[in-house]
C-alpha cells in the first residue's frame, strides 16, 4: 500500500475551516428556526425532508447537532464520527434545500465540496507522530484510533 504524507498544520487548517460552516449554520437554524423552517417550506423537495418529521423540530434538532458536530470537530475530537454525523446531516439538507433549486448550482456544488471534506476525514486514519517536519502519515496498514490531529 502506497503511503500519502500530508502536512499536519494542513490538516489542522482543513478541520478547522471546514468546522466553521457548521457551526454557523447551526448557531442559524437555533436563532432562527422560523426563517429556516419557511425556507423549508419554499423548497421544491420539502416533502423530502417531511418525511423525517415535524421541520420545527428537524432544524432544531439538526441546528443542535451541527453545533455539538462541530465543536467535536473543530477541536478535533473524535473527528471521524464528528465528520460522519455531519456529513449524515449534511445530506438531507442538500437534497431538501439544494437538489430542488437547479436554477442555482453554486450551493449545491458548495455542498459537494464540503462533502469532500468531511470525506477527508472519515476515509483517513490519523495517528499521533514525533516526526519533526510537521508530516503525518494519512493511513497506516492497522487502524488507530481518532486522537488530536
């Protein structure tokens, strides 16, 4: 197996900035519950989201979790399942919001991107290093645990 070495501050910076837009988003679905579930309501794919249950409860519980996700995230604790808790939020989001306004493809296609990132590190294993050039091996032949990347 091939051995990919990124830079640990560059990893720092992904998680970091990528944490960001979750933590906006859901700092705004809790302060603004009304204004999100109405836009809920405006989007073509609503009854998607409708199936999961009542929008008030859905944007205040996905605004929760995209908060408590976040924080995980931007400190990088348990960063593998913080990673994948958004990206399962992240998704229904999407489809409900996104898929149905086609007229604009930049959010859906901004969507796709932080998919990736979150992609990034549910695919990779961190492991803690010593090694003094700030590199990082990205995946290792025995799994380890999440830790502090």
């Amino acid at each position: 197996m091939h051995q990919l070495t990124v830079s640990r501050t560059s990893v720092r910076i992904l998680r970091i900035f990528l944490s960001g837009i979750f933590l906006v988003a859901g700092a705004n679905h809790l302060l603004n519950v009304d204004q999100t579930v109405a836009r809920m309501h405006q989007a073509s794919l609503k009854n998607f989201a409708l199936y999961f249950g009542e929008p008030g409860w859905l944007v205040i519980l996905s605004g929760i979790v995209m908060l408590t996700a976040g924080l995980a995230l931007l400190a990088g604790f348990l960063t593998r399942w913080a990673a994948l808790v958004l990206l399962l939020v992240l998704i229904p989001i999407t489809i409900t919001v996104q898929l149905g306004q086609m007229t604009t493809l930049g959010p859906l296609f901004k969507n796709v991107a932080i998919a990736g990132g979150l992609l990034f590190f549910i695919l990779n294993t961190f492991t803690p290093s010593n090694q003094p050039d700030e590199t990082l091996p990205s995946r290792n032949s025995t799994p380890q645990p999440d830790h502090l990347v």
